[in-house]
C-alpha cells in the first residue's frame, strides 16, 4: 500500500499533463479544485512546480503559460482564470495547504535580479533579506547555485517573474493593456495583502494552531537589513515573522504582505548597473550614515555598520575594484510600457496604503510607540514607501529617463514618477472642489518632499534634458512638458522643494554645535517616514543621508534653483516659444495647402505635384492637435514661470530673440551644419532646429516617379496597370523617343515636353549615391500614371458625359480631347518659359 501511495502523485502528474492537451481550461481548473481539496499535501507537493509553471510560464520563457498578460476582460477563459488565481481562491488555497507542510522549492541563482545574482556569485550577502539564509550549495560549484523558497515566496516569485520574461506570443496579441488579466491580478494582490482599511485576511486554510505556519523568525539585526544604508532596523519591535499563537491575527499574517511587496519591488525594479549597487553596497557609504548619526547622538555606542548580518556563505568584501565578474553579469534592460504601467500601479497603491494610516499613530510621539499599542500592520504602512520602494524606484526611473526613445510612449514613465512625487493625491480623502492650479500642498508632506528629494530635483534635471531634446510640436509631446510644469507649480510645492535643498545644503561643521532634542534613532524606535520630529538638525540628517544613499558620498548635487539648472530651463522656455511659432507656420501652410487642394482643384485648378505635402507636419499635427499644442505650450510657459519666478518682462525678454520674421526668414535656410570628409554634418543647434521645426533640409524624391508609393486619390489597380503598359512602351520604342528629343526642331521640342520632366533641371544637386539614378530617370519615358487619379478619372467622365449631352459619339470625344491636349501642350512650349518669368 506505501509503494501504491508513492507512485500515485507521478500518476496524478502524469494525468494533468495529458489533460493540458485533451481537456478545455474550464474543465481543467474544475479538476484542479477537486485535486486540491481532495489530495494531502504529500502528493500535491510534486503537481506544484509544473502547475506555477503551467500558468505563469518557465522563467526561460519557452513556456508561456496561460498567457495572463494578453488574456483580456472580453476572452471566454478571462473569468475562469480570475477566480482559479484569486487571492481566495482555489491555487491560493494550494499555497497555505503546502505552507502548513514547510515544503521547499528551488529556483536557479540565474534567474534572480542581475545584481542580487552577481553578489550571490561573488560570495557577498545581498542587500534583500529575502534570499538570506536560503541558498543551495551543490558540488558543481556557485555558478549552479540555488535558492529555496517557501511555497507562498515561489509562487509569488513566478507570479511576478511573469511580467519580465520574454515570451514569443502569436501576433496580433499586445499586452500594455490595462485590462489584462495580469494587470487586474497585482491590482487584485495588493487590494488583499496590503489593504487600506483593515487587517489582511486570515488565510482560508489554517493549521492546528489557527494559522498558516509562517517562515522562521528572522533574526532582528537582519529585518530590513539593505532597504537603503541606514541602520538594520526601523522598529523597536519586529512585526514580522512572529509565529506565536498569542499574538494577534495580523502579526501572525503580516509576512505574506512583505514577502510580496519584496517580490514585486526586487523583480521588478532590480534594473540598475551592478556598479550602482556595487556603490549601494559600499561599507564606506554605511560608515558615512553612522558618523551622521553618532553627530546627532554623541552618546550613542559603537556599532559597526552592518554588523549581526553575515552568514555562513558570504564575507561582506570591501569594493576597493569591481570584481571581473561583475562586468559579465550586464543584462540589458529595456523594459515595456506594460512593465511601467504595473509599477505605477504599485506607486498609487502603496501611496494610498501607507496615507490609510491612522491619524492617532501618525501623530503619537516616539516614546508612545510600541508593539501594544501598535498593530504591525500600522507598523508597516509607516515604513512601506521609504524603506522598501524608495531607493530601487528611483534607479528604476532613472535608467527610464535616460533610456526611453524620444517618442510619446514616455508618457508611461513619465506619470510613474508623477504619481510618487503627489503622494497627497491618494489619500482617500474627498477631492477638492477648487481647480488642481489652485490646491496648495499641505504642510505635513513637507518631511516626505525631503526625505526624497532627489525624485523631485534630480529627475527634473534629466527631463529637462530630455524635454529640449524632444519634439514639442507633437502635441503629445506638448502634453508632457505641461503635465510636469503644472505639477511643480502646485502652490508650496517649490518652497518644500527648495527647502530641503538649504537643508542638504548646510555645512556639516555647524551641526555639531546644534542641541539634537528629541531625535531618536532607528534602533531606539525613531522612523524614517515619520513627521513628528520637527527638529531642523534631524532633518538636515535625514536629507544628505538619503542624498548620499542615491547618489553616494562623492556626489556632485546640482540644485534645482541654481544657476545652471536655471540656464537650462530657460533654454526650454526659448524651445517651448520656438514649437509654439512653428506650430503657428504648419497651421498657416496647411490652410493654404487645403485651399489650394479644395474642390476647385479638382477641375485643374490645385497642383498636381505629388509631392504635394508639408515636410514639417506628421500626420496628426493638423486641425486639433496643433491647438492642443499652443495650449499645452502656453500653459507650460506660465506654470514654469510661477515656479522659477520669472516675471512677464524677463519671458518677452527671451521670446523676443525668436521674432516672427527672424523665424520665418531661417526656416527658408539650412540647418546648422559643419562640413566633414563626407559632406555636411549635423551640430547640435542644428538637430535642435530640425526638431523644433526652425529649418529642414529640402528633401525631394529623385527616384522614378511612376515607382513612388500609392496616393490615397489614386486608383492601384490602375496605377500597377499603367505602369506596366508604359513601361512595355518604353521598352519597345526608347531609341525612337530618344532620336525624337535630341532633335532641335520643333518635333524635338514637343518630343521634350511630354516625354520628359520639365522640372527636372531645378532638382537640388543629387547625392553621389542618388546621381546615376537619377541620370537614369531623366531619359525619355512615357508616363501615364496621371490618368489612374480620381480627380482625372471624373473629369473625363465628365467630359464624356458633356459630349454625349452635345450629341458627340466616344470616338469624336476622344478625339477632341486629344487635340485639345496636342494645343495645350503646343501653347506651353511656345510660351511656358515667359508664363514663368511673370
């Protein structure tokens, strides 16, 4: 009976495996139910790798899974999919009922945060207390390393995984929807393990004890150890990890929220350079936090940083040099905009779960703080945002700012880092009745604006360079300078900002000399999101410590309202005047152009160049769009005024360099260029001026142009139709025309005018690449691409139509249109060339 009961699970895998490809997903998730309920958690233990990996897909990406992130609302499968996965649910359920057992689950060393891995390999305990103490040696040696994880940790771990791996979908399938089954799940997560209002829900499955058994305790000095550089722990007493039955319901199941916001934040947000967390990780960088804090607290005793938290694989070594390793371990990072729309959805929730805090604990002072009175999850939310998000998020958005094409899909990131700089937008609080322009910051998110100062200043600073580099006649361009313009220009919010630019600002030497009352440190019960210590000198702290912790000890701080950055924004401001105007020229050129193509064209009136178009103008910059631009760019120049002070006569000042008639008459030159051993080159003024639209190459079409692509007004069938008859004409009879147009009699010059491009001879000067195409396509061809247009087609209609009512037969029409023609075209040889000079 024991040897039945020990091959019975390989059976039972075996079964599910067949049913994958026999059985419809509803039909599989019902018996999945019944398994689950059924089975011990013996035999479910070995269904469990394959099923995670079943539905989220390998971490190699060959598998794709239940492709979650392209399965949408309007799918068949969307409902079973959600309530098999709920946080309730039936697989949830299979987590707890593997949990009580302490199961473990292996996952490669390969696939964890590039970072977190190279550390592992170099023998250096990583900065994530969540993979301490959880490596599988095996003989082969560190680079088949493996971590074992609890069945809640490998399930969230491939959950989140999910988003980042590239996976080779059928085509047709997008998945930066919002509405995504993927999308709706983290949503769904967050709402149950990191609720705003309440405790988390106790799992469905509990043990003997009342409870799912949780993770073994860690050890204090290792709680929060590397969620930035300060000291191991926040919390007088840890909320985590406490299996005790005594305790109340919350302590008991306050893991499952850490485990899966550490999830979350370190798989998603771990794309920095290793040398940014070579520098993270820095013991000099520690030793700088402990001389701030022993100046604020002399009588502190020593404590060496870090201390209490190595383990028996790692030796915490000293980064005199980047190890050889760690240049090989580079992964390239370019992450989707469905990637950034899900950690922005995890910015607006854990803002909205730490403001649920209540008022009472957020105003109780330090030495009231303690475990009775506190529930962990109070303790939580008070650190959440600083402590575990902060420092990753602001590399994350970093290397965004940098790396993202100079195109709209920006936006994404853009109101990522939006919405974690406006915490006070998610308060829960009822919104207020007067205009956004109008809503003052509240005082009490001052100490937050400081103690994350460089979300505000320093990736100003680089959107500042991306802004002069980016396309703001594009009205969506547009709309990104003036989202961010308005959001700084919140009454208050430049004040807090320059605020703790003094405070960072201040010589250190003067703090010494400063009575630290009342500051508390974090091993004392203090906290780092805390707004109860009004003391200047603890804020001062606070600001350069999470300044060097992001951008280390030997950084170069730029301030947001100094003179450079103020050059800068004037820079922008000319820019913002300079799209403005050009979008004012594609607006007046498209109105001519629309007059001139207007209905009278169509009896020969409009110009019949194919060319016909505007080379300044995309195809959504007309008619709407470009009154949206002139709306967005006026609204940004005066909220970037409001912000840097600038007064109306300081900003004439600057538009007045870029008058109307300075414009127009450059727009007609050549950008700026410098001649190099292959012709001209691009300068940077120039690139500027072809982006904004100031000046532009005059680009023309030199290739055959009976090749050039379809116009909308024409027909295809008759394009392609035309093109072959006139190119068998060609063919058959090019020595005739050629011996016809090289005569100089009249013939000849009639010869000319039909069978050669008359403008040919005021074409720019050709290329080296474009000249022997182009001497090719001067020779004497027939063209009758002109008879596959609409606009032709309905006037011989027309015609025919005018002489059927005149009694004219199609043959006498079709003669008289041709001798018509034979007089046009006698008319412009005779007198074409005077008709030009006039």
């Amino acid at each position: 009976m024991a040897a039945q009961t020990l091959q019975q699970p390989s059976f039972l895998l075996a079964n599910l495996k067949a049913d994958t490809t026999t059985k419809p997903l509803l039909q599989r998730c019902q018996d999945l139910v019944k398994i689950i309920d059924e089975y011990p958690a013996k035999e479910l233990h070995l269904i469990f790798p394959w099923l995670v990996e079943s539905v989220f897909g390998s971490l190699d990406g060959i598998i794709a899974g239940w492709n979650l992130r392209f399965l949408h609302s309007r799918s068949n499968e969307y409902n079973i999919v959600m309530d098999f996965l709920h946080p309730s649910g039936p697989m949830m359920k299979l987590v707890y009922k593997l949990q009580a057992e302490e199961y473990k689950y292996e996952i490669p060393v390969n696939y964890l945060p590039g970072p977190v891995k190279a550390c592992i390999q170099e023998g250096v305990l990583p900065d994530c207390p969540l993979f301490h103490n959880k490596l599988q040696f095996p003989l082969s040696g560190l680079l088949t390393l493996n971590i074992a994880l609890n069945p809640f940790e490998y399930f969230m771990y491939s959950f989140a995984y999910c988003l980042i791996t590239p996976k080779n979908y059928p085509q047709g399938h997008h998945g930066s929807s919002t509405d995504s089954a993927y999308f709706v799940l983290v949503d769904t997560y967050l709402k149950y393990f990191l609720p705003s209002e309440g405790n988390v829900p106790l799992s469905p499955f509990s043990d003997s004890r009342g409870s799912v058994t949780a993770p073994s305790p860690r050890a204090s000095t290792v709680s929060f150890a590397g969620y930035g550089v300060h000291s191991p722990s926040l919390l007088k007493h840890h909320i985590f990890h406490q299996p005790s039955v005594n305790a109340e319901p919350s302590a008991q199941e306050i893991w499952r929220s850490e485990t899966l916001l550490q999830m979350f934040v370190e798989v998603w947000l771990h794309h920095y350079s290793l040398e940014m967390y070579q520098k993270l990780q820095s013991p000099q960088l520690a030793l700088l936090q402990y001389r701030l804090s022993m100046s604020s607290m002399p009588c502190q005793p020593y404590a060496p940083p870090g201390s209490g938290t190595l383990h028996t694989y790692q030796v915490l070594l000293p980064f005199h040099s980047p190890p050889p390793l760690w240049g090989l371990l580079e992964e390239p990072f370019s992450p989707t905009e469905e990637h950034v729309l899900v950690v922005r959805l995890l910015v607006k929730h854990l803002h909205a779960f730490s403001n649920s805090l209540k008022p009472e604990q957020l105003s109780s002072s330090p030495s009231a703080h303690s475990h009775t009175h506190t529930s962990p999850l109070e303790e939580f939310k008070r650190v959440v945002v600083q402590r575990f998000v902060q420092q990753k998020l602001y590399l994350f958005l970093q290397h965004c700012f940098g790396h993202w094409p100079l195109d709209a899909s920006f936006r994404a990131v853009l109101e990522t880092w939006l919405s974690y700089i406006q915490p006070w937008r998610y308060t829960g609080e009822k919104p207020n009745p007067q205009p956004d322009q109008n809503r003052t910051v509240p005082d009490k998110w001052e100490t937050f604006v400081q103690e994350n100062l460089l979300m505000y200043t320093k990736l100003f600073q680089v959107f500042l360079n991306r802004a002069v580099r980016t396309d703001l006649v594009n009205a969506k361009n547009a709309l990104m300078v003036f989202r961010v313009a308005k959001v700084f220009a919140q009454p208050n919010l430049a004040e807090m900002v320059q605020k703790g630019e003094q405070l960072f600002l201040e010589p250190e030497h003067v703090l010494h000399h400063r009575q630290p009352r009342g500051y508390l440190t974090p091993s004392q019960g203090g906290s780092y999101l805390s707004s109860r210590q009004r003391v200047v000198t603890d804020m001062v702290f606070k600001v350069k410590s999470h300044v060097y912790a992001l951008e280390g000890q030997d950084c170069q701080y730029k301030q947001m309202f100094g003179t450079e950055i103020r050059g800068a924004v004037m820079k922008l401001i000319q820019i913002i005047a300079q799209a403005r105007q050009t979008a004012k020229r594609i607006s007046d050129q498209s109105g001519e152009v629309a007059a001139n193509n207007s209905f009278l064209s169509w009896f020969g009136f409009g110009s019949p160049d194919l060319n016909n178009t505007f080379h300044g103008a995309e195809p959504e910059e007309s008619g709407e769009c470009l009154k949206k631009t002139h709306e967005f760019l006026d609204r940004a120049l005066e909220n970037l005024c409001q912000i840097f002070k600038l007064n109306q006569g300081q900003l004439n000042q600057l538009i007045s360099n870029l008058g109307s008639s300075e414009d127009d008459g450059n727009s007609k030159q050549l950008p700026d260029c410098i001649q190099g051993e292959n012709g001209l080159v691009l300068t940077d003024l120039g690139r500027r001026q072809i982006i904004n639209g100031l000046r532009r190459f005059d680009i023309q079409y030199q290739g055959d142009p009976d090749l050039q692509p379809i116009r909308s007004y024409e027909n295809a069938l008759l394009v392609r139709l035309l093109y072959r008859i006139s190119s068998l004409v060609n063919e058959r009879f090019a020595g005739h025309m050629n011996t016809l147009c090289s005569r100089p009699d009249f013939l000849g010059r009639l010869g000319r005018h039909y069978l050669t491009d008359p403008g040919v001879s005021t074409q720019l000067r050709p290329s080296p690449r474009t000249r022997l195409r182009t001497e090719s396509s001067r020779e004497p061809r027939l063209s009758l691409r002109v008879l596959a247009s609409y606009r032709t087609i309905l006037l011989l209609l027309l015609f025919y139509v005018f002489g059927a009512f005149l009694s004219l037969g199609p043959f006498s029409s079709t003669m008289l249109l041709l001798a018509g023609g034979f007089l046009y075209g006698l008319f412009m040889m005779l007198f074409g060339d005077k008709l030009k000079t006039h």
